[in-house]
C-alpha cells in the first residue's frame, strides 16, 4: 500500500530508475578491465584482488530482500535517495583509496547501496504504474541494466587507458548523481503500512551464510580444502544457513517466504535466476583479465572484444518478450542457454594471444544466448506465483540471481587457480610455488607468475594457463547446458500462478 498518490512525473520516476540500475553492472564489470593494475598500485594479494568483485556481490545480493523491508517500512523515496546519494560517494571514494583493504571495504558498502537502490526503485514504481504500463516500465529497467552491461567494458576500457584506472569510477557516479536528483525532485514518498518489523535475525543470519561460504570458497585453493580455517568457514555457512531457514518459518513477517518453494515452476525460475552466472556473468570478470593479464591486449581492445558478448542484450531481451506469442517461455529460455553453452565451449578453443577478431564470434553466440532467458526472467518470477506473493517472489528471484552471481565467482575463481596449479604443476616441482604460480596467473599477473618460475619458458607458462582455461570453460558449458534441460522441464508448462 501507499500513503501518497503516485506523483504526476512518472516517467521522470523511471528515468531515475533506469539510471540506478545501469550504474550497477557499471561498478560491477567495469573495474574488472584494470584489476591487475589496481591490484600491483594497492598492493594486494590474488585473494584480496578476487575479493574487489565478491565482496560487491556479497553485501547486494545478501541485502536485496533486507533493503525492501527497509523501504517499505521507512519510505521508498527516502531509501532510494540514500542509497543513490550514498552509491555515489562511495564510488568516488575508491578514487583514492591508499590500499586493497580499503577499496575491498568500499566496495562491499557499495553492495549494500545498490541493494538498497534496486529495492527502493523497484517499489517506487510499482506505485507509479498499473497493469500493462507497470510490464513495460519493468521491462524498461531490465534493458537499462543491459545498457550497463554493454557500456561498461568498453567506456572503462577508454577511461583507463586515458586517465588511469582511478577514473573509471567517474561514470558511476555521474548516473548515480542524475538518478538521485531525479528521484529527490519527482518521486512521492510511499510506505507500506503493515511494514512495522524488519527480520533482522534472517537478515544477519543469511548474509553471515553467504560470506562464510564465499570466503571459504575463495581461500580454499590457496590453503588448501582441509585447512582448518577453512574447514571452519564452510561450518559456519552450514550453521547460519539451518539458523536462517529455522528463523524464516517462525517469524511472524519472514525476510523469506520458503512456502513459496512449493510451486514447482517458483523453483524452477529460481535456477533460470542463477543460470546466466555460469555462462556469462562470470565470463564478465575474468576474460577482461585473461585478455590484460595474459593475452596482453590493451584495454580499448579489450573493451571492443568484450561489447561483442554484452551488445546483444542491448536488443534482444526485448524480442524476446514478443516471441512468447510463437514459443513457449520454456522453450525460449532452454533454447537460449543451449546457446550460450555452445558459444562458452567455442571460448574455450581461443588460443591464448588471439586478437579481437578470434573471440568475437564465440562472444556473439554467448550474448545472443544469453538475451532470451535475460528478457524473460524477470516476468517469469512473478508469473509463476499468486498474484498477492509476487511483491515477495521478484525479491527472492533479485537475491538468489545476486548472491548467485557472487558464489558463483568464488567457484569459478578457485576452480580456475585449481586448474591453473594441476598444470603448472607437471613443469613446476615444488607445489607451494606451483600454487603460487597458480594464484597469480588467475588474476592476470603474467608477470608476477613467470618472475616465481624463472627457468620455465614463458610460451610454456602461457600454454599451462590455456589449457586451464579451456578445461575451465568446458565445466561452464557443460553446467549452462545441464541447467537448460531442468529449465526446461521445471518450466514445461505454461506460466500460470497456482494455487
């Protein structure tokens, strides 16, 4: 419910939207271009230099559903304000931050911002529309967020080979300013009168979960999987995550309503939700590293290469939506990861040096793909249930595609550093230096991986890290291909609420 009647500008509400939501996947994708370089200014570790991306992912996807409640409770304009404002500083902030630590800490407040922006906006203009015009606007946010996607790789590549990697933030916040003014002048305040409670305990028991998780993830190849840290940190996850689903089916208003799990079509877009981490989203963070790191391009390159995988969701998302009238949204999004499989397999046969020209076609059919689940998912997860539950159901599908994202990342990284010292391993003999060698080649630091191994060759330094990565990208295939048949199936029968 709202206090106020929607405000007389409603597209000037969508607007502001529109421009916080693209400036998420811009401070999401767009430091991953200069990540060797801000890892070797700050002086960070291959740990640390993981941690600039999963700690964003984290704090967003674990704060999504918190952030709602917040909202309701307190006011969408006034969240939204704050979030945008605070977005923003924080952005500008890790222009001087002085070490990895502190930049890793701003990025994980700028999750929680995000996650704050996202919900608050999205409630804001559920007032604003109704019925079909509330469809498009959503949809409208959805491209948005696409445009970020495509603008971020190449207009960062162009900040930092021009000014350096310290710039790249200033576009975050030049959206992030424009959404702010926007939303403080056009919006009305709103509040849901029956918020008067925020489930704090499964908010902090869920986000404690996930980080325990993340973390153990993260420092498991480096440690070792039977470390006792990590060991400790995979207890914790497991702990927290029996206390979060023991804490939602008792509180009076859950931050997470498990009931909803029951509908079998809920279930299944839940994994559509999570589907596009494997086969795309965590293709964003690391090609842009291999591609500096190891293939040795320079960043205007690197840009150009990597709008060749995220143009196609400039458009194609949107026929999406009108292809539903000829093919069923099972169909469509099956088809569509089928697709993207065979474009991640295709990746995998890149030989490493390749130029631009090597990696776009594969990077065209991973885009494509991608597009048609992309433009679908988000109606689905609400279509899929009561119409009294959506409100519900588009929060948990925003935190399971976030906190998705995010421990998704943390596999691929380890699985990647894994992968990486099973074949430095067969040249290099002592296995603290191969794990070493391992870690840094990951994260892109060619030059750091061959000064720890000076006898080897480099041409043989750069084919242990080739194959790695194109056994790396036949797991992906073989995932996104296997989450496309249950897709499928889960999603078979057309999407009606039951119930």
């Amino acid at each position: 419910m709202a206090d106020e009647l929607p405000s007389r500008h409603p597209v000037a509400v969508l607007i502001a939207v529109c421009l916080a939501s693209a400036s998420m996947p811009l401070a999401f994708t767009g430091p991953t271009i200069a990540l060797p370089s801000i890892g070797m200014a700050l002086g960070g570790s291959p740990v640390s230099v993981n941690w600039a991306t999963n700690a964003y992912l984290l704090t967003f996807g674990s704060m999504l559903l918190a952030a709602g409640a917040l909202a309701d409770r307190y006011g969408r304009k006034r969240v939204f304000a704050i979030a945008t404002a605070g977005f923003a500083i924080l952005s500008a902030m890790l222009a001087f931050v002085p070490d990895m630590t502190s930049f890793n800490l701003i990025r994980a407040a700028e999750g929680v911002m995000a996650a704050a922006a996202m919900s608050a906006g999205m409630a804001a203009l559920a007032q604003e529309f109704e019925g079909s015009g509330r469809l498009r606007a959503f949809s409208f946010v959805g491209v948005s967020f696409g445009v970020g996607l495509s603008l971020a790789p190449i207009a960062s590549a162009y900040l930092y080979e021009m000014f350096g990697w310290r710039s790249i933030f200033g576009l975050v916040v030049a959206f992030d300013v424009a959404a702010f003014v926007l939303g403080t002048f056009y919006m009305v305040e709103t509040r849901d009168p029956a918020a008067t409670t925020v489930d704090w305990p499964g908010c902090v028991s869920f986000t404690v979960a996930l980080a325990a998780l993340t973390t153990a993830i993260l420092e498991g190849p480096g440690r070792g999987w039977s470390d006792p840290m990590v060991v400790a940190f995979f207890a914790v996850a497991v702990t927290f995550l029996v206390a979060f689903v023991f804490i939602e089916r008792r509180v009076a208003r859950p931050m997470l309503d498990l009931d909803l799990f029951r509908y079998r079509q809920f279930a299944g877009v839940q994994l559509l939700a999570a589907a596009p981490a494997y086969g795309f989203v965590v293709l964003l963070i690391l090609l842009p590293i291999r591609l500096v790191g190891i293939d040795g391009m320079s960043a205007p390159e690197v840009g150009q290469t990597m709008f060749a995988m995220s143009a196609p969701l400039l458009v194609l998302p949107l026929l999406a939506g009108s292809l539903t009238r000829w093919l069923s949204p099972a169909t469509l999004c099956g088809l569509g990861l089928v697709v993207t499989s065979l474009g991640v397999f295709w990746l995998g046969l890149v030989p490493i040096g390749a130029r631009t020209a090597d990696f776009v076609p594969a990077l065209l059919v991973i885009g494509v793909g991608i597009s048609f689940p992309w433009g679908l998912m988000d109606g689905l997860a609400v279509s899929v249930v009561p119409k009294e539950r959506a409100g519900m159901a588009a929060g948990i599908f925003g935190t399971v595609r976030v906190a998705g994202e995010g421990i998704a990342l943390a596999l691929v990284t380890a699985l990647l550093s894994g992968l990486a010292q099973s074949q430095v391993s067969k040249i290099v003999s002592q296995p603290a230096t191969s794990s070493l060698i391992a870690e840094r080649l990951a994260t892109g630091n060619f030059g750091g991986a061959s000064a720890l191994a000076p006898e080897v060759p480099p041409p043989t330094l750069l084919a242990s890290y080739g194959d790695a990565f194109g056994a790396l990208t036949l797991c992906l295939a073989a995932v996104t291909l296997i989450t496309a048949v249950v897709v499928f199936v889960s999603l078979r029968r057309p999407a009606v609420a039951q119930g």
